[in-house]
C-alpha cells in the first residue's frame, strides 16, 4: 500500500515533535511535510528524533502543504489554526487540529474562547475518538479535545450517557508543565513552576467550556499546574442517584468501554501518571460510598499523547478506516 501523505504544521513543538515521532513508526503514512513559524532563518532538525525522524522543518506554507500532502496535523497557536485549516479543507486536504479554534459547536462560546475562530460551512467533527467514531469516517475537519477535556471525559461521559449523577459534578485536575506549550511565561517558567502547586483558570478556563458542551451540563472545573514536565490527573466528583450500587457503576464503565482499546478501566485501582506517560492510555479507577452515595472517579493520561498527539493519530487511524491502534500499540 502507497503510504498516506501526511504534514504537520507546528512540528517544532511539543505535540508537534510527539506527532512526529508517533507518526515516523506508523505502518500506513510518512511525514513528508513538516513546518512551523518562519522566525528562524532555513529549514530546522528535531535533533531528539535523530534516527526516527531525520527530515527538515521548513516555514509554513499552504500551497506546499496541500501539494504535498493529503491531511494535516495542526499543532499550532490558535489564531494560526483559525486561518490554516479552512484554507487546508478547501484545497481538498483532511485536517485534525490539536487546538481548540474549532472544537466549541456554540458560536458566541467559541469566539468568547476563541475570538479568531472563524464561522465555517464545513462540518466540524468532535475528535474524542471513543464517541465519534462513526462522524470520524467522513471527516473533513477534526477538532481533537483539549487534554483536560479528554481526562475529564472519558471518565464522566459513561455516567452522563447512562443518566446516573445526581446534582453537581466538580471536576480537579492537575497537568505536567509541557501542557503549556514551550515558549515560557512568568507561570511556567522552571523557577516559578519548580517546588510549586499552583490553581489557574478557576471558574474562568476554556477547558470548562468543552466539558460542558460534551456532558450536556455545568461543571465546576479546577485546573492546577504541577511540577512535572508530562501527564495529567483528574479528579472528578459526583453523587449518584438513588437505588445506584458499586456492581451498576462498574457495568456502566466495562460497557462503555468493552472496545476502546486505549482506556485501561481500572476500577478500585485508582490510577497514576506514570502508569501512563508515554503511552496513549486514559485509565479510569474509582472509588464508590454507597452510604452517602458519594462517587470519586480519578483518569488520567498523558497530556501530549492520548491529550494530544496520540488522540489525533487514532483519529486519523479511524478516519482513513485502518485499525485505530496502528501506530500508537
Ligand atoms: N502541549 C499540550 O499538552 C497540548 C495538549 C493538547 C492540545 N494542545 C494544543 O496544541 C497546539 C500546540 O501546542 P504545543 O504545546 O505543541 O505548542 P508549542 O510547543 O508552543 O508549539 C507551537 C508550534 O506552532 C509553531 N508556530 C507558532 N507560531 C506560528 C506561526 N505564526 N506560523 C507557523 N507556525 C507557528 C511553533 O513554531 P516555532 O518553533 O517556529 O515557534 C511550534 O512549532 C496548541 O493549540 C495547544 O493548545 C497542546
């Protein structure tokens, strides 16, 4: 088989670079087109995949991009994705954008959140592979969820689905730095991210947004940034209803998740991050107080793979009809 064309642009960050180093050992595609900004002066090398990856990264352009390619990963700023994308599905090539630009269906939400986005007439297909597996088939555009989002999801969605919260949900989450980005800032910079816990974005972060729309009701959303460099833990908080017992929540989980490949459901178990750094997993454990009916759940994942770059391949996998673990097992 003719391997599928493939281009990133964002290559030279940090779910650019795990894109590629993904997407250099998978059987179906190459990477023939890598870019990022034009800040630096000739084409650049990812020297930490010397041996895996050994192509250049040169600066954006659209017409090389859809010459030479037939998708797209985008993992760039998102006022660059706002113009990047449509510009990519109108020219014919299949984009799935690591961003947020495209993934609130809201309109005044989305430019609240994302005041670049533009109004598109091309369908926009919700990336959360495990629950859009069917719309993924004919996507043109994939908005692939944010890494909070993903954590949070994957855990909540199977109780939403089967109607058993009862009243809040509060949702705690904390990521590695790299969530971030690379270029520094006064909060992530090492001497002020180093030795610290800090809480941001709280009742005012666009992750919450995302949530909400995907679970169809209000979340309280904490995020904090942590002092590692990859992964993200979420905790999230319910209440179940009446006559709900520990055996129910259990089926719940196994039967949302029986063909998911990617979700470790881990019951009583609780999960850790460096059960899964590296890997495309989202585990899931939980603990249940049948007294107070009082349900903890903890996901977590690794925030540049199944958050980010991992998440995309799996939907490229299902969208181009392969085995949605190639690449990524
Ligand atoms: N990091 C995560 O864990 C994570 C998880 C989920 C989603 N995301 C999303 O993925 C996207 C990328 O995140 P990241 O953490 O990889 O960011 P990053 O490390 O800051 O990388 C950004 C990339 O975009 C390029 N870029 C910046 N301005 C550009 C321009 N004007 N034209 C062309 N390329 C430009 C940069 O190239 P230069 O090297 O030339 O500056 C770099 O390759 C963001 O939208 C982010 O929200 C990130």
């Amino acid at each position: 088989m003719t391997p599928v064309s493939i281009g990133v642009a964002g290559a030279s960050g940090y779910a650019g670079q795990e894109l590629i180093r993904l997407a250099a050992r998978h059987p179906f595609i190459r990477v023939t087109t890598a870019m990022a900004s034009g800040s630096t002066d000739g084409a650049r090398t990812l020297p930490a995949l010397t041996g895996v990856w050994d192509g250049q990264i040169t600066p954006l352009s659209l017409d090389q991009l859809a010459a030479e390619t037939q998708a797209v990963f985008m993992t760039l700023p998102d006022s660059v994705a706002a113009e990047v994308g449509p510009a990519l599905v109108a020219r014919g090539v299949r984009v799935f954008d690591i961003g947020g630009t495209f993934r609130l269906r809201d309109r005044a939400l989305r430019h609240q959140w994302y005041p670049a986005a533009p109004d598109l007439e091309t369908p926009v297909v919700y990336g959360l592979t495990e629950y859009y597996r069917r719309e993924l088939v004919e996507a043109r555009l994939v908005a692939c969820p944010g890494c909070y989002p993903t954590a949070a999801l994957l855990a909540l969605r199977p109780l939403i689905d089967a109607n058993l919260i009862d009243g809040d949900v509060i949702i705690d989450a904390k990521s590695g730095i790299s969530g971030a980005g690379k270029k520094p800032s006064e909060r992530t910079h090492f001497s002020e991210c180093h030795g610290n816990v800090a809480a941001y974005g709280v009742l005012g972060h666009r992750h919450g947004a995302e949530i909400e729309q995907e679970l169809r009701q209000t979340v309280t959303f904490t995020p904090h940034l942590v002092p590692l460099d990859r992964g993200l833990l979420a905790t999230s908080y319910v209440r179940v209803r009446p006559g709900v017992d520990g055996a129910a929540i259990a089926a719940t989980f196994a039967s949302a998740y029986a063909n998911a490949p990617f979700v470790r459901v881990r019951g009583d178990a609780l999960p850790e991050i460096k059960h899964v750094v590296h890997t495309n997993f989202c585990d899931i454990g939980w603990k249940y107080d049948a007294a107070s009916r009082r349900l903890v759940l903890v996901s977590c994942l690794d925030n540049l793979v199944k958050g980010a770059a991992g998440q995309a391949l799996q939907n490229l996998n299902v969208a181009f009809g392969w085995d949605e673990t190639a690449g990524l097992s």
